[in-house]
C-alpha cells in the first residue's frame, strides 16, 4: 500500500517539478567513468567497456530530474578538453580509481589544474573514488586525504567512495548531486 502512495506522490510532483540537470564526468583513463554512466543509465554493470575516444553523451531521467551526462575521456590526449565540458555546467563528476595508488598524484595534479580554471569557479565537485569493491581500494577519508580535497573552499565539494560494479553508493551520489547542483547561468 505504501509502495502505491509513494508512486502517486512521485507522480503528482511530476506534474509540477522538473528539474533539469547537465553534468560533466572527468577522471584518468580507466576510471570507470563510462560503467557509471551505464549504471546510472540502465542499473546494470557491464564488463565489456571499450575507452571512451573523446566524448559521449546520455540523458537520463531519474524520477522528476533529467541529466545531461557528458562522459570524457581520460587519456591524456583528452584532458584538454576537459574545461570545455565542464563549462556551464551545474556540477562536475571527478572518478578516479581508488585502487590504483600508482594514479592518485596523477588525478591529483589534473584535479587541482581543472579546478583552476577561472570559468569552473564556484561550480560543484563531486570526487568519487570508484572501485571500492577492490581490496586494495582507498576509503573516502584516505582519498580526501591524497587528493588533497580539504583545501578546495571555493565550490561545494563531496568525496565518497564507490562501486559502480556493486552499485555500491550510487543513490547518495545522485542525491548529492541533485541537492548541490549549481543552477545554470
């Protein structure tokens, strides 16, 4: 019966409140950031990820939010691109793979250059460290801690530890994401 309530509620609220929303993902190669937008998209892991080859865009509608991903690429080849997509946009989605410690100053240094960039001021970060499946996989304590993120007091900032596999934490992703959302100027 709840469940019935609840479906109605969400469907009167749609009636009245949209919300639209477009988000930047960015991160090194092989982060994850191509299985996290299928996972947000579809709910389902994939093994078979080929790297992303500049960029990729989805829209995804989730209750009464709509979300413009734009997936980049993290090979360094792409990393120019990065502050073009990340333009205007109301919050920008940095994955980095937590397990793989021999990358963390990598993600580090690309973090902190794309942060900045003058036009990215003021727009919110979200640092996922993805992979938390993995043993080896750093916690979010441990991550802020090697990126660095609490000297970052211009834009509001989250890190949380994730498994885009597992889907391990990827509702209070989104729910962050919708709440700090900067609105589009």
């Amino acid at each position: 019966m709840t469940g019935i309530i609840k479906a109605l509620l969400d469907w009167l609220r749609s009636l009245f409140w949209k919300e639209e929303m477009e988000l930047t993902l960015v991160g090194l190669q092989n982060s994850g950031k191509t299985t996290l937008v299928n996972v947000i998209a579809s709910g389902h892991f994939t093994e078979d990820m080929i790297p992303t080859v500049g960029f990729n865009m989805r829209k995804v509608t989730k209750g009464n939010v709509t979300m413009k991903l734009w997936d980049i690429g993290g090979q360094p080849r792409f990393r120019s691109m990065w502050e073009r997509y990340c333009r205007g946009v109301n919050a920008i989605v940095f994955v980095v793979d937590s397990a793989d410690h021999a990358k963390i100053d990598q993600a580090r240094a690309e973090l902190w250059s794309l942060l900045e960039k003058p036009q990215l001021y003021n727009i919110p970060v979200l640092v996922l460290g993805n992979k938390n499946d993995l043993d080896e996989a750093l916690t979010a304590e441990e991550l802020i801690d090697a990126i660095n993120l609490k000297n970052i007091t211009n834009r509001d900032m989250a890190c949380y530890s994730i498994s885009a596999k597992n889907q391990t934490n990827i509702d209070i992703t989104l729910q962050w994401l919708i709440k700090h959302s900067k609105p589009k100027q």
